[in-house]
C-alpha cells in the first residue's frame, strides 16, 4: 500500500543493524512532544515541531522501551505491507505475544506508537494504526462522496438527511471528497448545543455546516474539517465554552494542532477557524453576567499558564487581551447560558448579530 | 583437673569472710541492765550462732549457679574446667581436656573432668576440691578464668548433697612422684573437708588431675546444653584440645585451630580508684607496710611516693600514721583522698586477649557462614581495672534468616551462657544501632538476621552480677567499649552487606537486560528478513555493547 512507508521503516532497521554490527551503542531520537518544543508563525498557521529531540540510547534503563518500539516498528511495517490496518487497542493486544517485551497496558503502547509516529515524521495512520476514538458528528448542507467499504462502489451521503440524528466522521479521511453550498462551517463544543442547533434546522437557516467536536476536537475531526475547509474554501467558526479550558484547549487545537502531537500539526489543524464565542466581552454584550460561574483555582492556573508558555495566544494580542478581560472578570460563561434569555435565542439572536460580522471574530 | 587455687593461700582471708559471715548476724545483746529485756534477749542469745559460709551457700545455691538440675550439669563441667585450664596456661602447658557425663539413672550422672595440667600437691588437694573460698585467684589482680575459689568445692558439695557421694580426685604433679587419688566430702558447718579416702594409685599420665563429681542433674540437647557451652569453650580457646564424651556414648573431639599458648596474663597491684572502702579497710589492716605512705605507694598501683604523700595530706593525716590505726579511725577520709586524686590509669599489657586471628579461628570452626571478622579493642579501663573487648561476627551461610542474632558471651575466655539479658555485653549489643549497619533491629530488641556475634571481656577482675558469673555488670566504661568494638563490626559487615547487594543487583540487571535484548533481534529481522544466525550475532553484540557501557 504504502511503499512509503515501508521504505522508511526498512531504512531504519537497516541502520540500526549496521550500527550493531559496527559495535556502536544503538540509538534512536525522538522530537519532543510538548509545548516547549514548538513554535507558532501565522503564515504555517499552525504549531511547528521545533528541534529538540531526546535520544534513546540503548542502556539497561532504556532496554525494555527500546526493543518494544523495534518490535513495534516490526509490526508497523508488517501491517503496512500487508495493506491491514490496526487500532491501537489491536496493536497493545498484538503485543501480548512477544513475551517479556509485551506491554501491560494500553498507554504504554500509545507511548511507544506516538514516539514512533514523530521519529518518522508521520501520522499513524500512514504506519498503519488508527485510533478508536469517535471523530465526530456532521449536519447540515453538506454531501460527503465516500465509498462502499464492500464494493468500492461511490457513495454520496447527504448530511441533512439524518434527521434527528447526523453524520459520524470516519477516521480516515482522506479519500472523502465534498459537495457544499454552505457559507461556512460552525464548529460546536458541545453535543447539546449541537442538538438544540440541528433540532431547529439552524444549518438551513443560515446555511451552514454544524460540526459538533466533543470537547477537544480528535484528529480526524481536524483533519476532516481541515480538508473541507480547505477543498471547498469555506470560514470555519468555533462556538465554544467562555472559559479557558474552550478557549485554550479546544479552540486552540482545532486552531493550530497539539504540543503533543507537533509532529503532525501541519495536517491536523484548521489554520483558517476564527473565534465566533463566546468570549467574555459577550458576557457584558449579551447580559449573562448573571449566568456565569466563578473561574475555578484550574480555570485560572489554565489561563496563567497559557499567557505564559502558549505560543499562540502569547503571538495574538486580542487573544491576551481577551484572557485578561475573563481572568480580571473572574467567571466562565458556557455556549448554553443564552438559554436564560429563552431556549431559542442562541441561535434567533445571538448567532445572527455575531455573525454580522465575522471580521471582529478572535483570530 | 584444677590446680586452680593453687597452693599458697592466704588463710587470713579465709578467716575474714567467715567473720563477714559472723558480723552479718544481729548485734550481740546488749548488757543485761533491765530485767524484763534481759529475759527477752537471753532467749533470742540461745538462737544466735555462726553460720558457715558452706551453710550458707548451701542455702542459697543459685548464687553459684546450681538452681536447677539442668544448669548444675553444666556448671559443674563450668567450674572443673575453668579450673583446669587455668592450671594448664599458668604452668605453660598446652591443654588437654576429657570431659565425661556418664548417665547413672534418670537424674543422676558422674561428671569427670580430666586435664594435663601440673597437677595439685597432695596437702592442698583436700582444701581445694572440699573447702569453700579456698584459692589462689580472688587477692590476685590477674586476669584467670577462676576468681573466687568457690566453684569446684561448690560443685563437689552440691554433689554431696544430692546424692551422698564423695568428690573423687586423682592427681599427679610430675612422672617422677606417684599419683593421689583422694575421696573427700565437705563439713558444712565447719567448712572444712573431710577426707574420706587417700591413697596412692597407678595413673597413666605424668601430670594432670581428674575429679569426679556425681550428681542429681539433667541433661537435654540445645540451648544452654553441655554441648554448647563445649563449642563456645573451643571458641574462645582455640588452643585447646578437647574431648568430650556425652551420655548418649557419642565422642565429639576437638583440635587445637592452633598451638600457641595464650599471652600470660599478668598480675598487678590493685588501682587505687577500683577499691572499695570495705577492701581499702581491709588492706589497711593486713598491710605489711608500717607508715600510710609507703602502704599507698607499695600495695597500690599508680601510686609513687610523691602521689602518695599528696593523698595524706588530702586526707589530713600523717604520712607517718600506722595503717592498721588508719583502718579504724579515718580510712573514710583516706577513701575520699584517694577518689578525690588524679592517678595515672592502671597498666593494661597485663591482660591476654583472644586475638583477632585466633578469634577468627575459632568463629570460623564454629559456624559455616559467608563473612567473618572480628575485632579486639584497645585495654580500657573500668572503675580502676583493666578490661578489653573483643567482638567477633559471623554473617550468612546456614546461619538461620528469620531469628534473632545468636549472641554468645565470654568472660576471661569463660562462656557465658545464662542470664543473657541482665548482662552489660547484651545492652552493648541492643544499644547499637545495627540499622546503620544494614541489619534488622526492632525497637528495643536484639537484631534480626543470620547473625552470629560473640564478645569476650578480659579483665583483671570482671565485675559479675553474681558468684555463679553468668552476667557482667553494667559498667558505662563497660558498656562504651563493647559497642565500639560492635560498631567496628558492623561497619564492616555492612560493607559486605552492601557489596552482595550491589552485585545481586548487577546480577538482576544482567537478567534483566538479556529479557529483552532479543526481541531487538526479533524485531530488526522480522523488517530486514536476515537468517536466524545473524540475528543470534546480533544478541551477542548487544550483550556485549551493553556490558561495555555498564562498566
């Protein structure tokens, strides 16, 4: 399938095995994954690895995590030949036949998987593994074109006609190709602001996708609207919690990728999203100051510490300016709070006067 | 067996402690002045009579170590043995001893103890084997295994008591004078022996002496067992050759580990500051000497003349005062001088340690272990005697894991083996801090471990807690070197400790890192498809990387 792949694997292998030969002490490095060791340039428009690696040297303290990722490779490279797939949890269970090297649980594997996705500089799913986790769900004026996993056959699934229900994004995404007439893509935090959203056919409204994210947006709930956002050059907005954890963590994801997953930032992030809400001058704007809740002691350690180490709201001004407003305020607004003016008015009178004027939406 | 308390004793003593005993009865009546009391007191005069020391004792046998019939056993082979081989060193003969229990009934057994030592002239044998307080060692500060010459003739008596039998010597003190072989009992009320037979008899040693003792007793395998106090004897005495014959017919033989003579201990005059009013009083009045100053610079240690005349004048009196007169009026003062005066510490090269060597020995024949040392203190001083410490340990092997440490005690070479935990060298070994040493202590209570720890006190005078010397009292000075001597020990054994542990882990390292380092040989062949031999030579490479960069 992937000869790609296969190649960088056997490469790999190969290296090590002359090094051994030549009597060198094995090693192999990994970028490091976190906050600390990226950076952000709005041009990339994303969060980019930087160039801090740690070595795994083989050493008796390093001998055990150092034969599993070999053996993982192995299996990578297996998989990958064989044009199969594995999930994570499939992978961990593989492990259970190597003896002693085996893992005795699941996140031992992700680590290893993880730390062998940014050794090569790629996705997992290109070594062959895929998550288990939900992408998330679709409504609205879209059709996504995919095929029958049995026959191959094209199929064309028309995301306004599942009712009360919606569209799941799958977790590769992709082969999909798009057809929409939507002016934009509104990117939900919860499901039941979705719901109330789906519920009353907002999407034809205002004609727009609904993409509901499940708190922080999974890969390829990223990837999907990235590549939709991108095919079918369409602004993508995010309707989110007012606390730091929305603003921070989901948005921010969505926005420009992970530090944990920096490696893999560059397809797995939306740089074109812009902040819809709710952020805490609609506090003041909207008169929900009665509706809020106190920051909690995380809320502001969040906040803090995002002021301080996140590059991306460090670069934005609006953005800090912003946190400073919530953290001086000193409460959180949730995208539900609009119910105390009647059900309804989130997406009657809300929605409408924000999107008024999308240019004034934080970047 | 024991010329133990050789010949020349002094009978003043023996007189005085029978006057001790005398004086510890209720003041002699007063006159008669008032009718009524007179009558009271006459009656009470009738009840009023001297009591022997053998009565006494007799009494009160736990004082020498005959409370039982188990321990009576054993202190009776105890004290015909320290006997014999005081004899043995003092004449610089290399020892030689058969001990035979023989089994008569139930709870009765014969006792022999045979030595090659000089033997006992033939006037002295009755006295020493049938009268108590009778020997050589108690006026002498000298470090010996017998210090009161009570033991062999507490032995025979408790024997005659149980039994009705009379202690059998046979002594020879050289092949060109014939053997004696005496029956004797003691007169209790007299303290004097009675000799029941005394003949001459052929014998096939050239010198020696044997006793034997018959008495109610009970014999029983294990803890505090003959057998024991045998294997720690050879310990402490690796340079004796035993034989010892058990009821039960089986033959135990012991070769000397080695057979150099222990360093004659020798005498020296008593220390002014270890002396007690009572002795001082004592000495005061048997003094030869006939001026206070020439008595504290001749019978004392330590004490020049110059020394001498300072205390009198601490003591206000004259340096010319007789010293019988001293005993009466103003020894008080005299003590106080002598305690309230600087004095250079008493000599200490006149004690005979173990050695560490022979300490070694003697611990190394005694148990199979995987470490061994053992450590011999400087002299120090105790309330004006001088005493050493010596400390062996033995660690691992078949010591058992799960109990206590085995703590065996000697005093001048002697086996301690009762009263444990009343004695100084057992609160030493509790007052170490043997955590610091990578052993298991609870709080208050004897470390845990395959542990075995042996420590001898020599000394001119060991301060027993009682005549049956089972304890050693708990002087500070006592207590400070033992632990030193301990602690050197322990620094050591951790050392070992550690030095097993940090290779049983490089061991467990090893292990650990051959658990994995196949499966990088798995893994590379499962990508690169090369043949088993290659990925055998691959294993071996790492194994070998892995070493390199351990080191």
């Amino acid at each position: 399938m992937d000869t790609k792949t296969e190649k960088i694997i056997h490469d790999e292998a190969r290296n090590l095995h002359e090094e051994i030969l030549k009597k060198h002490v094995p090693s192999l490095d990994f970028p490091i994954r976190s906050l600390d060791n990226v950076t952000y340039d709005k041009k990339k428009g994303y969060f980019e690895i930087g160039d801090k690696v740690k070595e795994r040297t083989l050493s008796y303290n390093t001998v055990k995590t150092f034969a599993q990722t070999i053996r993982m490779m192995a299996l990578s490279y297996e998989i990958v030949k064989k044009n199969d797939i594995a999930t994570k949890r499939e992978a961990y269970y593989v492990s259970k036949n190597w003896g002693e090297a085996r893992f005795s649980e699941q996140p031992e594997s992700d680590t290893v998987m993880d730390d062998i996705e940014a050794h090569f500089r790629l996705n997992r799913e290109k070594l062959g593994f895929i998550p288990e986790e939900k992408g998330g769900d679709v409504a609205g004026k879209l059709v996504v074109i995919d095929k029958d996993p049995a026959t191959g056959k094209q199929l064309q699934i028309d995301c306004t006609k599942f009712g009360s229900g919606a569209y799941s994004i799958p977790n590769a995404c992709e082969e999909l190709k798009f057809e929409t007439s939507a002016r934009f893509i509104l990117a939900i935090e919860t499901a039941g602001a979705f719901q109330r959203l789906v519920k009353h056919n907002y999407y034809n409204l205002a004609n727009c996708i609904l993409i509901s994210l499940g708190g922080v947006p999974t890969r390829a709930c990223r990837r999907f609207i990235r590549r939709l956002a991108d095919d079918k050059k369409i602004p993508v907005y995010a309707f989110v919690d007012g606390d730091p954890y929305g603003i921070t963590n989901i948005y921010r994801t969505l926005k420009v990728g992970s530090g944990n997953n920096a490696h893999l930032n560059r397809f797995f992030c939306v740089p074109q999203a812009s902040f819809l809400g709710v952020t805490p001058q609609d506090i003041i704007d909207f008169k929900l100051k009665d509706a809020t809740h106190p920051l909690q002691e995380v809320d502001i350690k969040r906040a803090k510490d995002a002021l301080k180490n996140d590059p991306f709201i460090k670069y934005h001004k609006p953005w800090r300016d912003a946190i400073e407003q919530m953290l001086q305020m000193g409460v959180r607004v949730e995208q539900q709070a609009f119910a105390k003016h009647g059900l309804n008015y989130v997406f009657e009178k809300y929605l409408p006067a924000k999107l008024k004027n999308p240019a004034k939406f934080l970047p | 067996m024991p010329p133990k308390k050789k010949a020349p004793a002094k009978k003043s003593s023996v007189t005085h402690v029978t006057k001790q005993a005398k004086d510890s009865k209720p003041p002699v009546p007063p006159e008669k002045s008032r009718p009524e009391s007179a009558t009271e007191a006459d009656r009470m005069a009738t009840k009023q009579r001297e009591i022997s020391v053998s009565e006494f004792f007799l009494k009160n046998r736990h004082l020498l170590g005959f409370d039982n019939a188990k321990k009576a056993l054993l202190t009776t082979i105890k004290e015909a043995v320290d006997n014999s081989l005081d004899a043995c060193e003092e004449a610089k003969i290399l020892p030689e001893i058969l001990i035979e229990v023989k089994q008569l009934q139930e709870d009765r057994f014969v006792v022999v103890v045979e030595d090659n030592g000089p033997g006992v002239v033939r006037e002295q044998i009755p006295k020493i084997f049938g009268k108590l307080l009778y020997g050589s060692k108690f006026h002498s500060m000298k470090q010996s295994r017998g210090q009161q010459g009570i033991g062999i003739s507490a032995a025979g008596m408790y024997g005659q008591l149980t039994t009705g039998v009379s202690t059998k010597i046979t002594s020879r003190i050289s092949a060109k004078k014939p053997a004696h072989y005496f029956e004797i009992q003691i007169d209790t009320a007299r303290n004097v022996p009675t000799i029941l037979k005394d003949e001459i008899v052929d014998w096939k040693k050239p010198h020696g002496t044997r006793v034997a003792i018959e008495l109610e007793a009970k014999y029983q395998k294990g803890r505090h067992s003959v057998e024991d106090y045998v294997r720690q004897t050879i310990l402490a005495n690796p340079h004796v050759t035993l034989t010892y014959l058990s009821p039960l017919n089986e033959k135990e033989e012991y070769k000397p580990a080695s057979k150099q003579l222990p360093k004659a201990p020798r005498e020296i005059k008593p220390h002014p500051h270890g002396v007690e009013l009572g002795i001082l009083m004592k000495m005061l009045k048997s003094s030869t000497s006939r001026k206070v100053k020439a008595f504290l610079s001749r019978d004392f240690a330590r004490v020049s003349s110059r020394v001498a005349g300072a205390i009198c004048k601490a003591a206000e009196i004259s340096e010319n005062s007789w010293p019988k007169a001293i005993a009466h009026a103003e020894a008080d003062k005299l003590y106080r001088a002598i305690n309230a005066t600087k004095l250079m510490k008493p000599p200490t090269d006149c004690l005979s340690p173990i050695g560490e060597d022979a300490l070694l020995n003697g611990i190394k024949k005694n148990v199979e272990a995987t470490f061994y040392t053992a450590v011999t203190r400087p002299p120090s001083v105790y309330r004006g005697n001088p005493f050493q410490i010596e400390v062996a340990l033995a660690y691992g092997g078949k010591l058992p894991v799960d109990e206590l440490v085995d703590l065996i005690r000697f005093a001048n070479r002697v086996p301690l083996l009762y009263q444990q935990s009343a004695c100084a060298l057992t609160k030493s070994v509790l007052q170490t801090a043997w955590r610091n040493y990578a052993v298991e202590q609870s709080k208050g209570a004897l470390p845990s471990g395959p542990i075995l720890v042996a420590i001898h006190m020599a000394s001119v005078w060991v301060p027993f807690t009682s005549e049956s010397k089972e304890a050693v009292a708990s002087y500070p000075e006592i207590i400070h070197e033992t632990r030193l001597g301990l602690q050197e020990c322990g620094r050591r054994l951790e050392a070992f400790i550690r030095k097993g542990r940090r290779e049983a882990e490089a061991l467990r390292k090893k292990d650990y890192i051959k658990s994995y380092l196949p499966h990088i040989g798995i893994g590379l062949r499962e990508i690169l498809r090369f043949k088993d031999k290659d990925e055998k030579k691959i294993l071996d490479l790492l194994t070998d990387i892995l070493e390199r960069s351990r080191e």
